[in-house]
C-alpha cells in the first residue's frame, strides 16, 4: 500500500515539499474541511515570487498562511504553511514563493487553473456554485491563469500577415471595445477599451517596425479613420472590408424596407378602423374580419425580420412560407430581399475577375432598383468597390471574424457583462487563442497527441 505521504503529496499535486501534518476539521458551519500543513525543501525557500531568485530571509511573522485547494469528495482541502518573508533586492519585502500557487492568490494553482476551464467553457453562475467561489473571484483566477499560461501579451503581434479590426459593445449605453484579430489563426492579438481613430492609433503605436513590416492586409469596417490609419502607419497595406460589414450593411437597407412595407400595412388596418360605427360588432361581421386578416398580415411583415436575415440553406420551415407569403404580396420587399442575397453570394466568391463583373451588374441593378435604401447602398459599395475586391483577392476569409466576434459576444454574456474589464480582456484572451488550461494530473491534449 502506498504511504499515506504519497497519496497526500498526489492528490495536493504537491512535489518539492514536506508534509508535516495532515487534520480534519469541522467549521462554524459544520463543514468538513481537510488540512495538511506543509513546509518548503531548503532549496525551495527564500525565493522571490516574481523573479525566482534566492534572496536574504526578512522574518517570520506570527501567522499561517492557508491556500484552498479543489474540493476532495465534498470536503474543502487547504494547504497550510508559515508564513516566512524574504528581501528582494529588485522587488522589496515580500512573502516567499511557493510552487504551488501564484502570487498573491489565496488558491493553489490547481484550483485556479481549474476555475478557468470551467468559466471558459460554461457559466459564471454554474462556476460560482460548484466552486463555492464568489463571481469577482472568478475573475481574478481566470486572470492569474492566463498570466501563466500566457505572459507576454507581445508576442501575439509577432509575425502578423492578415489582421481584422472591428468592435464589440460590452455594455449597454455604447460601452464598446476594440478587438484585433489575425486572420489566419483566429486568434485575438489586441484588446482596447473604446473605438475609433485614438484607439487604432495606440495600437499602430505599440506596434515595432518589424511587426508592422510583416502585416500584408487589413480589414474591417468602412469607417474612414481606418483609411486614415493605415495611411499614417503602415501605407503599403492593402485595405480591405469585412464581407461580414457589407452584407450588414445590406441587412440594414433591407431592414428599412421591412420596416416600410410594415407600416404601410398598419395604416391599412387604421384606415379601416375609422370607418367603424360603434357598439358591440355583429358575429358575421365580414368588414371586422377583414381587417383582423390585414392586421395579422402587417404582423407577419414585422417579424419576418429573421426570416429575411437568415441565410436561405438555415431557413426553419416557418420562415420559408412567411418568405413565400413576402414573394407572393410584397413584390418590392422581395426585390430588396433579393438583392441583399445577391450581394452576399457575390461576396462568397474566391474568383475576382467574376466577382468584380457580378459586382458591377449588381451596382447597376441596385441603382436602378427605385428602392431608395439600396440605391443608397449602392453608392456606398461604389465607394468600398477596391477594398471589397481586395477582401476576395486576399481570401480574407468572412466566417474567422464572425466566430470571433459571435465568441465574444458570448462570453459577455455569459457572465452577464464584466465589472472588471482586464478580467473581461483575460477571459477573452484566454478564450479566443489556442491555449490550453491544463488540468491537475492530467497530461495535456497536444503532448499526448505528439506522443501517440
Ligand atoms: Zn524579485
């Protein structure tokens, strides 16, 4: 059987250590909590928990310092040790590193790691419970993990080739950020409090030659202080547009004719209305059964709004006869419903020579359509016609920096918006990367794989 020092030291996932003493416990509360009190090896003490040097001992105060562990069968386990302080010559008086967990947590890195995977992967209320943690807790693991497992922040804007800007709002009341993704990867490179030209600005600036060099293509909305930017910065980039902007911009325009055909139809069902006499209505009242049908009609019209947003291979079987009904009754809606399509498949094609002569038959299509949103927005794509081509060209491709984008938007809320934005850009850079959380005692994935 082995020794009850060994099982301890396995399942605290502690090495370099002495066990001195193990005890159970009850609290005020009446839970089970299991303890081990431990003490460092000689060449494990004494050292900086920022540089890792062996530094003078200071003192040793009157006090135990406890870190929780994860939960063994329900039971709460702590690590508990004496508290010894060190002089660091670059960092000053501190309490000593232990290898067990980062510095200045009150959890073993196990336990931090492990909160991490999980608020990764599932909500921060489901985390909160199983942990028996508080939400701002949460934040602060998952910050000391990614800290860990990524520390320069850096080098994610090494070797950049195809990068994507774009924005999310993180709160309500125009609360937004900046995010920068590499194209190739998907992998979130930069986050910035706040949008527009300032923003851009300081991230060109954090930029070195080198890593400005490296970039071919940029893409993102068609805002001009992004023109503005790469002119300033990094001129010999190609400028690009996000297909995933202009088919939104689409979405818009039709959006507003949606919203045209639905109130033409909510005034037919005014007009009726007025010419009513009073009193309780007859039971075969065909005049009040017509207008029950035109209201139910502008019903449909408003919330076809999916309907005409989704792309037609998604359509639920619902949303294919209110599309049908559009075709049948609203030949002007259909026409922009149409074009919006259109415009999204030519944006799918990987050919620019074909893309480009689509893209001028569309142009002219749009322009003379006689639907003022989309004449508008074919002026609008006039303008972007070079950077929409390059998009093509460059293969950039639409779906990367949509997931990104939907991902984050998924974290938030998940967590129901952050309080703390470096926890909330700690999480993001966590989520949207290639890092793996490893877990206590296990292997991690991509070593097995290499291995086998
Ligand atoms: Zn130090």
């Amino acid at each position: 059987m082995p020794s009850t020092n060994k099982v301890l030291k396995k399942i605290f996932n502690v090495n370099k250590i002495k066990i001195c003493n193990c005890e159970l416990y009850k609290d005020h509360k009446g839970q089970d909590h299991l303890k081990i009190s431990v003490d460092l090896r000689k060449s494990e003490k004494n050292r900086c928990p920022f540089c890792h040097k062996k530094c003078m001992s200071y003192d040793s105060p009157d006090y135990k310092r406890v870190w929780r562990h994860l939960d063994l069968g329900g039971i709460v386990s702590e690590i508990e040790m004496e508290a010894h302080r060190i002089e660091c010559k670059k960092h000053g008086i501190l309490c000593e590193a232990v290898p067990f967990a980062y510095e200045g947590s009150k959890f073993t890195k196990d336990f931090d790691l492990t909160v991490a995977f999980f608020a990764r992967n599932v909500s921060k209320s489901f985390v909160s419970e199983y942990m028996r943690i508080s939400w701002s807790t949460i934040g602060r693991c998952i910050s000391r993990a990614r800290k860990d497992l990524d520390p320069d922040l850096r080098r994610r804007l090494d070797n950049l080739v195809n990068i994507g800007i774009d924005e999310t709002s993180y709160k309500s009341g125009h609360k937004y950020i900046t995010v920068i993704v590499n194209h190739d990867t998907g992998e979130v490179v930069w986050l910035h409090k706040d949008h527009g030209k300032q923003v851009l600005k300081t991230f060109f600036e954090s930029l070195s030659d080198e890593q400005k060099a490296s970039i071919k293509a940029i893409s993102g909305d068609g805002a001009r202080w992004i023109d503005e930017c790469i002119d300033e910065y990094v001129p010999s980039v190609t400028r690009c547009t996000d297909a995933y902007h202009t088919v939104g911009w689409a979405q818009e325009a039709l959006d507003e004719v949606r919203a045209e055909a639905w109130h033409k139809a909510n005034d037919e069902v005014k007009k009726d209305k007025k010419t009513y006499s009073r009193g309780r209505p007859a039971k075969d009242d065909k005049e009040r059964a017509r207008t029950k049908e035109k209201k139910e009609y502008a019903k449909a019209i408003k919330n076809s709004r999916y309907a005409l947003g989704k792309n037609p291979e998604n359509l639920t079987a619902y949303q294919e006869t209110k599309l049908q009904m559009i075709a049948e009754s609203e030949p002007r809606l259909f026409r922009a419903y149409r074009l919006k399509e259109d415009l999204r498949l030519i944006l799918h094609l990987k050919d620019v020579s074909s893309a480009d002569q689509l893209l001028k038959k569309w142009l002219w299509k749009a322009s003379h359509s006689k639907i003022k949103p989309f004449v508008e927005l074919s002026r609008k794509i006039r303008r972007h016609k070079g950077h929409i081509l390059n998009t093509i060209e460059y293969g950039l491709s639409n779906a990367r920096i949509e997931a990104v984008n939907n991902k984050i938007k998924l974290i938030i809320r998940r967590a129901y918006g952050f309080r703390n934005l470096d926890n909330m850009f700690d999480m993001i850079y966590l989520c949207c990367s290639n890092i793996e959380i490893p877990l206590p005692n296990r292997a991690i994935k991509s070593e097995i794989n290499t291995a086998s």
